[in-house]
C-alpha cells in the first residue's frame, strides 16, 4: 500500500512536470516562429477595446500561458507604448484565451500524442540546422504532446486516487473548509505558473469521482484564479511603476471577482449542478465562465481602476544626471530575464547613444563657433555616458544572441550591436580628438575666418540632422528611410569636398585667418566625414540583401568610399 501511494504521488509529479514542461516547449516554439509578429500586432490591437480583447484571448490560447501575455504587457507599458487600462484589457482577454486552451485540452485528444510526437519529431531534426519555421513547428507538436501524454497519465492517476480511502478522507475535510481549499489551490497554482495545469489535474479528479461537492470543486476554480494573478506580480516587482500598476490591476480585478464569487458560493455551487457535459467537462466551463464574467464587469471600469493604481505606484523622475541604462541591465548585471520586448528595449538604449552623441557634436559646435569653453566639461560628461550605455548594450545584446531569437531578431540584434560600436568610436573622436581643436587655438590665439566658421557650422548642422535621420531609420527600420541616410551621407562628403576647396582659395588669396587656422579647418572637416559614416552606417544594414548581398555594414563601406 505504502508503494502503491509513492508511485501515485510520484506519477502526479511526473505528470504535472511533463505538463509544464510541454506548454513551455510549445510557447517557445510559437515565439520563435512568430514572436515578432506577436509583439508587433499587439500594441496595434489597442485602438478598440473589443479587438484588445479578443488579442489577448488569441495571444494567451497560441502561447498557452495568460502569464505570458501578462509579462507582455507589463514591459509594454514600462516602455511606455500602450496605456496601463489598456494592458488591463488585454490581460482580462488572456485570462479567457488560457481557459479555453484548457477547454480544448480536456476534449478526447489523447490518442493522438504518438502522431503528433512522431511528425514533431521528424521536423525538428530534419530542420535542426536551420533557421526554417518548420524547426519551430516540430517543436509546438512536440510540446502539445507532452501536454497529451501528461494528461493521459493524470487521467490514470486520478481513477487510481479516487478509489483510494485516504485521499477521499483528506478530500472531503477540504469540503469543510472551503477558505483552506482556496488558498490550497492558489499556492499550486503559483508555484506552477500555469493555472492550465492545474485545472487540467483537477478536472481529471473530479472526472474521476474524488469528489461530487460543487462548493469544493468552486472553491478550487476560484483559488486557481488568485494564484494565476501572483507569478505576474513578483516578475514585475523590480519594473517600472505602469508595469506594476497593470500586474496589480489585474490581480485587484482577480480578487475582487474572487471575493464576490466566494461570498455567493451558495449560488454558483447550483450553477455548475445545472452545467452539461462530464463532470471534468463541467470544471473547465465554470473556469471559462468566471473569467467571462471578469470581462463584462470590469472591461469598462479598467480606465477608473488604472487612474486608482496611479496612486500607489507612483512614476518617480531618474536623476538629469543619470548615465546608466533605462531600459537594459546594465554591464555586469544579470541579463538572464531579458525583457519581454527585447529588441525594442535594446532600440531605446541606442536612442539614448544617438542623442547623446547629438548633443556633443551641438556643444561642440558651440565651442568651435560661439567660443563656450566651458561646454568641454559637458562633452566630458557625455562621453563617460556614451562609455557606459556601450557597455551595457554590448552585454545585453550578447545575451539576446543567446536566447534562441528567430532569424530576423538576430540581424536586427547583430546590426545595432555593430551600430553601438560605431557610435562610440565617433564619441571618442569628438571626446579626444575634436575637443583639442577649440582648446589649442585658444591658448595660440588663433580663429577661424568668418567664411570658414559660416563653413563649419553649416556642416556641424548637417551632421546633426543626420543623427535625427539615423534615429528615424532605427525606429522604422525601412529601406525608404535607409537610402535617404545613405544619400545624406553622401552629400556630406560632397559638402566636406566643398569646403576644403573653398579654404584652399582663401589660402590662396592670402587671408591671416585662413592661415593661421587652416590645420585645424582641415582636420575638423576629416572628422566630421568620418563621424558621418559611422553614424549613417545604420542604413546599410536596414537596405535590402539585395542591394548588397552577403555584405556586413563594413564590407558595404567598403564598396561605398563615399
């Protein structure tokens, strides 16, 4: 007896890590296929609240995890790109996609694991040393029949429990105390971080006859619901205020249906009575039911709850002085849990680096044209910034490379690794090179000529509006925007051109000014061309293969001397 009650609970725990372990299978096979698309659509879906809903029942039933699209908002909303009542709605719709996926699950599909673990199989080896979505897709059949063979087992599991005196004993005092059974439920459920797994096992119980007392089998539902809401909260615990205020909105939302539903428990328990289908059939329609239920009470109060979460988790203002990363680990840290929108929270960093560098070539300026001196301590600053956002990028960017991104995240990855790169070699240029020019003709005495100032400041000013180009084609990452940066950079080699001739003749003609500065005229013109080419090297890699096959943003240069 003793061995018989070991190798139940043994089972049980094989089956329920089985489980998990197929769902998470099957999401990473579904966000390596079309994670990309998925963390596109979603923000544009928000415009209407019905289509919000309905994104995230589907986002939450291909994922197979409403903590997923949890995680998903939460960073959205940190990022700033959607409204925290809108992230509310898209959680409730993932709440209703996940009971659906268990729905499905709970239907006579067993027998289909050895099929679908068959053709998984043969995908994933076939395609195992490429990049082709049908790799992916091997491994989604692969997960779904874990899912399979895990319920199969629980199923055997749970027929074996029922007929066992013990559990029914322990089963039937749960039923006594309705609250215990709850927070039971809940704790399950948090450790496992899927409310399907759980409800998929207690559904094969009640299947198999452990218990027919609805008030349990309610009370069981409802504790599952508090612990789906607790894993969001504690993975969002070190984010920014709206990723928190969405987390906790919705585990409000959760609690307070929770709490309504415990207190009517009379009522609900005759509802589930009156249900058709099986009995296991019948816990999954309930669990669809409440979330339902959530949706049509609170869809429209998300905006007034959200201005409520306002309160308690307050935006507090960074430091001016701030040099660190917003948005990324920063260098030395763990970048083990990479944010849910990696490749745009490494976009927003480079931002920082491109407007930093920006504001150096304007300080600069200022030095050079207008004889501000004391903006060299500003460059200093800037610099030891860029220095830093670098080092942090590097890391992060390192780390995404190693987390399984699909093909099109990897070049993205890659090319604004290389671009991070080129733009801190072009803040040291201004840091180590350009910033000696102001301070040296200032200690000989020397100026520039008025012509050959109107020269440089022009050219300080086209370059600057590349910078502003080179952030547009970061952000929209299209070929339009790309072959206009490209155009532009060579327009300022055209201009650089110019330019030299024009001092050249003054040379020429004699003028003191001209003379005395024509070192350093010449040696600001070089820089600013080569700090146009490292920051328009982005447009190369953003153009199509096509236009240069095979070729990295160097090797382009390289075939591009303009």
């Amino acid at each position: 007896m003793v061995e018989s009650g070991i190798y139940e609970l043994t089972m049980i725990l094989g089956a329920a890590t089985l489980m998990l372990w197929g769902v998470r299978m099957a999401r990473t096979g579904v966000m390596r296929a079309y994670g990309a698309e998925i963390r596109e659509i979603l923000p544009r879906t928000l415009k209407n609240r019905l289509v919000a809903l309905l994104a995230g029942a589907g986002s939450a039933t291909i994922l197979q995890s409403s903590i997923a699209v949890a995680v998903f908002s939460s960073t959205l909303a940190a990022l700033g790109v959607i409204p925290v009542a809108d992230g509310l709605v898209l959680m409730l719709g993932a709440d209703a996609g996940s009971a659906v996926v268990a729905a499905l699950l709970t239907l006579n599909l067993k027998a289909m694991w050895p099929l679908l673990m068959f053709v998984g199989y043969l995908l994933h080896s076939i395609y195992a040393e490429s990049d082709s979505p049908a790799k992916q897709y091997g491994r989604i059949l692969l997960g779904i029949a874990m899912v399979l063979i895990a319920l199969t087992f629980m199923s055997q599991v749970s027929s074996a429990l029922a007929n066992s005196e013990l559990v029914r004993i322990v089963v039937s005092s749960l039923g006594d105390e309705l609250l215990i059974a709850l927070l039971l439920f809940a704790l399950l459920t948090w450790l496992a971080h899927s409310s399907i797994a759980i409800l998929l096992f207690w559904a094969s119980l009640v299947q198999a006859g452990i218990t027919d007392n609805a008030a349990l089998i309610v009370a069981a539902i409802l504790g599952i619901n508090v612990g789906n809401a607790i894993p969001p909260i504690v993975m969002s615990m070190n984010q920014a205020a709206p990723s928190r205020r969405i987390v906790v909105g919705h585990a409000v939302i959760k609690l307070s249906g929770v709490f309504a539903c415990f207190v009517a428990l009379h009522l609900i328990d005759r509802l589930y009575a009156l249900l058709p289908g099986l009995a296991g059939f019948r816990v999954v329609i309930l669990h669809i039911l409440f979330n339902l239920m959530l949706i049509v009470v609170f869809s429209w109060r998300v905006d007034a709850l959200a201005r409520f979460m306002e309160r308690f988790f307050i935006t507090t203002e960074k430091p001016v002085s701030e040099i660190g990363p917003r948005y990324i680990p920063s260098a030395g840290e763990d970048c083990a849990d990479a944010a849910a929108f990696p490749v745009l929270a490494l976009t927003r960093e480079i931002l920082r680096i491109l407007g930093t560098i920006q504001n150096m070539l304007e300080a600069a300026l200022d030095m050079l044209i207008a004889g501000k001196h004391e903006r060299a301590d500003d460059i200093l600053r800037m610099e030891e910034k860029v220095n830093t956002l670098f080092k942090a990028v590097r890391a992060y960017a390192v780390a995404l490379t190693r987390k399984g991104l699909n093909e099109t995240e990897q070049r993205r990855v890659t090319a604004l690794l290389r671009y991070t790169a080129n733009l801190e070699n072009a803040g040291d240029v201004i840091c180590k090179t350009m910033l000696r020019i102001p301070e040296s003709m200032k200690k000989s005495g020397k100026q520039f000529s008025d012509e050959g100032k109107t020269e440089l400041e022009r050219l300080f000013r086209f370059l600057i509006g590349t910078t502003q180009l080179s952030a547009e084609v970061i952000m929209a990452w299209h070929p339009d925007t790309a072959n206009l940066l490209v155009q532009r950079k060579r327009d300022m080699k055209a201009m650089c051109h110019d330019s030299s001739r024009q001092h050249i003749g003054r040379l020429s003609q004699g003028h003191s000014d001209a003379l005395s500065s024509s070192s350093a005229h010449l040696d600001l013109i070089s820089d600013l061309r080569w700090i146009s080419t490292q920051i328009s090297s982005i447009g190369y890699d953003v153009l199509p293969e096509s236009d240069s096959p095979g070729q990295t943003a160097e090797e382009k240069l390289a075939t591009h001397p303009e």
